[in-house]
C-alpha cells in the first residue's frame, strides 16, 4: 500500500479531516490532498509530524512501496536522512519500553497492595 493511501486510512480512522491534518502540519489542504493521491513529494520533517499525528512509528507508516522523497538529495543527505528515521526509531522504542516499564510495575504494586 502506497503511503498516500496508509494516510487516508489513519486519518478517517481517526475521524480527521484533511484540512484538520493539514493544520497541525502547518500546509495547505491542497497540499495534503496530494500528499493522499501519491501526488505530492514528502520530507522527513513532515513524515515525522505524520507518524506523531496518528501515533504511528515510522517503520509503520513508511513499510510499502513507493515512498517519495524528495529526489534531490545526493548520497551523503540519504545517508543522513536514514541515520534521522533510525535514531527517531530508537527514541520511539525506548519511549515504549519505559512506558511498558511503568506498567509492569504498576500492576506488580498491585498485585502486592491490594
């Protein structure tokens, strides 16, 4: 599934409109429109805005075929670029296991302090 599609599904899922989605990323409607036909070319900045939004992690959001970014990077900027979605990867998963962490403990004061 093309990303513009996974963007359409996430956001009537959550009952979004473009013009809502649209805001919080700070560009036009049009803009986003295209952005769910596979017309318009994203960038990292707005995937990550995107993967917030919908409480996605990258890996999620970007799993398909047929991601377009900008194509006017040259090979250090890829690089840099890949090096940028797998540090915010990380940061994602220790975000979650700390909030498992917290979990597990609050149910274990639980099960111990009834």
């Amino acid at each position: 599934m093309k990303i513009g599609n996974k963007l359409r599904v996430f956001r009537t899922e959550k009952g979004y409109t473009q013009e809502k989605i649209a805001d919080l990323l700070q560009i036009s409607q049009a803009s986003y429109s295209n952005l769910e036909n596979n017309i318009g070319k994203v960038d990292l900045k707005t995937i990550q805005k995107i993967s917030e939004i919908y409480e996605i992690d990258l890996v999620s959001l970007l799993n398909q075929d047929g991601v377009n970014f900008n194509q006017n990077l040259n090979t250090s900027n890829n690089e840099s670029i890949i090096n940028q979605l797998t540090e915010k990867l990380i940061e994602q998963y220790e975000t979650r296991l700390k909030e498992k962490d917290k979990i597990i403990a609050k149910l274990k004061s639980r099960r111990f302090n009834p």
